[in-house]
C-alpha cells in the first residue's frame, strides 16, 4: 500500500478533514488533534496495513506508523483541506500555554535530534579507533571524519535558527545569517578576549568569565542554544513590526536590512548573554538536582523515559541534555561537552530491548517472535526504542512495567556511580565507545556497563517470568 492510500484511509477513518484541528509527526507517529475524538475508528485505523499502533492520549490521536512516516505525513495534509483546518483552529478551542511551549520546545530541537546522536556516534567511534590503535589521529581521515561530526555541533546555532524561524514564521534566510553571525571566527575571537572591551554603536558588547568548581569559562555562542532561539523570536516581533511600518514596495530590500541592524546590538548587548545565563542556569540547576540524590535522578529518568515518551513529555527534557553539553564543553580533556542525562535515558532503551527480548523468548507465535526481534535490534544497537515501545511493551501492558522497574534500577546504578558520555547521543551498544575518554575513570565506565546491564537484562527476566502470559498473543492480530 502507498503514502497516499495509507493516508486516504487514515483520513476517513479519523473523520474527514473538517475533524482534522491539527497534526504533526515525530519519528514513529502520526500526531493528531480532533475536533470530535468520538469521530475516530480506532479498530478500523488498527486494521490499516501499515498502522502498527492506535493511541489516544486525551490530548492527541496518535497513529504508529510502520515507517514512510515523512511521506504518509506529507500526503495525508496534502489531503486536508487546509483552509477548513485553519479555521478549525482559529474557533474552536486552543491549546494550553504549557501545550503550546511544550509543542515549539520540540519543533525546534527534534529536527536536529538524529543528526546530534549520529554526529556523536562518529566522535566516540573515532576517539576509540584512535585508543586501539587502529587510525592515526593525526592523519586526514580522522581529522576530516571528525570536522564532518564537528559541524552540527559547532554550526548549532545556524541550524537552530532554521528550526526557529520555521516556528516563529519569520524569515529563515535572515534567522540562519543572526546563527552564522554568532559562529564567526572573528566574533568567536571577540567575545573570548575578555581583557579588551568591546562596543557596537556605543553599547557595550556582553562578555564576562565565570567560574565553575576549579575551572574557568568565558561566554562562546559557538555549539550554543538558547541565545540564537531567542535571537530568532525577537528577530520575529521586529520583523512583523517593520512590515507594517515600510511600504510593500520597499520591504524586500529595507525590512531585513534594518532588522540586521537592529539585531546585532541587541543580540550582543542583551539577548545572547542573556541565553547563555539561562543556559548556565539550567545546567546549574540540574547539577544542583543530580548533587541532592544522583540516584533518584537516574531512576526517575530511567524508569519513566519510556513513558515520557507516549505523551511526548520527554521532548522538554531534551533541551536539558543539549545545554548540558554545550554548556561543560570547555571543562573536559576531550574537547566534547559531557552528559548524564542521555546514560539515564539509555538504561530506559536497553529495558525496552530487554522487554522485547522477553517477549520473543516468552511467545510461541512466530509472528509475534518476529515482531520483538525485529524491534529489539535498533533499541539495543542505537537506543531507538520507539518501535519496541509500541509494538511491545505497550501492546501488552506488563513489558512496559517490567521495563520500567528495571529502567529505574539501571538508572539509579549509573546515577550513583556518576555515569556520563562524551557528546549529546542517543546511547544504545554502537555508541558505548562514548565513554571512553580521559575524563572518566574506568570505575564509571563501569558503572554505566553494569546500568545498561541491569536495564537489559532485567526487563528480559521480569518480562520472560512475570511481564507477559500467552493469553498476551491473542492480542497480536487485534
């Protein structure tokens, strides 16, 4: 069955696009508000070919796909009449404030998410080549392998300005020029030299050094977040403001000639060193949470990853693991900022590898064995858990459960135990070389390998012994 054919028969199924009040994806589901949930045929939806999951959460009709997502996502509003759903929109009721932030939060970062984990992977494979023995450091392969992995790193800013100019609705040409502005060399060079006082139109340029435990840093906008974000919403305000001030004929030169202008003193003078104090702050913030009880941080992270998920609240903590990155980057020997956060969440991955693996011992159907296999494998090698979520551990209830408690049990390992990796990845085994790096000592090495075992292994046997019954099979064809 094609994208079209897919997404026709979703659409009849969900009620036509007069329900339609809004959709969205993310990298495994169809995400839709409706106008009437009652409307939806959630048994017929089930039946589609490539459907391989029906969810309503109350707030979103969610529909999981069995891959072709972008494609289904494209045809599908291609389907809707558009002018009926914007007016849909602009009458009935709204979303919440924290639905709203909660939804531009992930607009903004989940495009950039695969590309981070992958840029991550290539670091960690590199840097433990280079320990083995089996590549030169020093030679162009490494040194051009590493600036390929370097540059969404780097570059963060140009590619957040993209995304944010996409939510914001304002111009992505001008967004992507404020985020190259922040990545220049000779700016970088300026706001580093804090010795040299620097002005733009007479406004003083913001740059300062802080210390954190025995180290020092000083403001860098490279590999930086928050400050391009609300760059590109205030860029958004004045852009709308000018519009209407400059006649029509003269916007196309004036409006973002002006707000270049406008912009650069302002993100230099208050709104970028105001993003890197949030962004500091945030971090603070989070080190002070790990500080009271790394055990409990862990364990709540890695029991309840998987269930953030369903109900897309994981998305706010993603920003939370990016800072914490960008924000540790100058403190470590191997010139990557560190994380904790993503080793929390692969001990939730791994406990949805091992549930899965728990389910395909468990069953007696091979089509169900199959299926578990098939979603275990990107859980466990990459992190990629979604499809083990979905086509397992919440198709029958006890995997999940089972999944959390040893999600939560990894986690709370690695928490004490203080585990963190190189650079912002997805954790599954590819990326294990990720904690190899002169920062860490062999004994949190350890610890995390005993987390994700933990993880693994235990959902497995709880899933195998007490997570799953064969009455659970009847379930695969419903």
């Amino acid at each position: 069955m094609d994208c079209k054919q897919t997404a026709q028969l979703i659409l009849d199924n969900v009620g036509g696009p007069e329900n339609i009040r809004n959709a969205e994806h993310c990298f495994t589901r169809l995400r839709l508000v409706l106008r009437d949930p009652g409307l939806a045929d959630k048994a017929a939806i089930g039946c589609i070919e490539d459907v391989l999951q029906v969810l309503d959460t109350g707030e979103q009709f969610q529909i999981v796909l069995a891959g072709r997502l972008d494609n289904t996502y494209d045809e599908f509003v291609k389907l809707v009449d558009s002018k009926k759903r914007d007016k849909s929109l602009s009458q009935s009721e709204k979303s919440s404030l924290g639905e709203k932030i909660a939804q531009t939060i992930y607009s903004i970062f989940t495009p950039a998410v695969p590309v981070l984990a992958a840029a991550g992977l290539i670091k960690s494979l590199l840097y433990a080549a280079g320990l083995l023995g089996w590549i030169n450091s020093a030679g162009s392969t490494y040194v051009i392998l590493f600036s390929a992995a370097s540059i969404i790193f780097y570059f963060l800013p140009v590619f957040l300005a993209y995304t944010t100019a996409k939510v914001v609705k304002c111009s992505k040409i001008l967004a992507m020029v404020l985020g190259a502005f922040l990545c220049y060399p000779q700016i970088e060079s300026l706001i580093l030299d804090v010795s040299e006082k620097s002005t733009i139109f007479g406004f003083p340029v913001i740059k300062t050094a802080f210390t954190i435990g025995d180290a020092t840093g000083t403001f860098d906008y490279t590999e930086s977040a928050v400050p391009i974000i609300l760059s590109v919403f205030v860029l958004g305000f004045l852009e709308k403001a000018l519009q209407k001030l400059i006649p029509e004929n003269y916007q196309v030169i004036l409006v973002p000639g002006i707000s270049l202008i406008i912009m650069l003193p302002v993100m230099l003078t208050v709104v970028g060193p105001v993003g890197e104090y949030i962004g500091f702050g945030v971090n603070l913030l989070y080190d002070a949470l790990m500080t009271v009880s790394p055990a409990l941080g862990g364990a709540f992270v890695g029991g309840f990853w998987s269930l953030m998920i369903i109900f897309g609240a994981h998305r706010a903590l993603l920003p939370v693991g990016m800072n914490e990155t960008e924000v540790s980057t100058a403190f470590h020997q191997c010139g990557a900022g560190h994380n904790s956060l993503m080793c929390y969440v692969s001990s939730a991955n791994f406990a949805q590898a091992g549930a899965a693996l728990g389910v395909m011992l468990k069953t007696k159907s091979m089509e169900l064995k199959q299926i578990a296999a098939a979603v275990a494998v990107p859980a466990f090698l990459t992190g990629f858990a979604e499809p083990a979520i979905y086509c397992c551990s919440l198709r029958f209830i006890r995997p999940m459960l089972c999944s959390v408690i040893a999600g939560a049990l990894g986690g709370a390992v690695m928490g004490i135990g203080g585990a963190s990796s190189h650079g912002f990845m997805n954790n599954g085994i590819l990326s294990i070389t990720g904690f190899f790096c002169p920062d860490n000592a062999p004994g949190m090495i350890a610890v995390y390998l005993i987390g994700i075992a933990v993880s693994f292994f235990g959902a497995a046997l709880l899933t195998y012994f007490f997570g799953f019954v064969e009455k659970d099979e009847l379930k695969v064809r419903n």
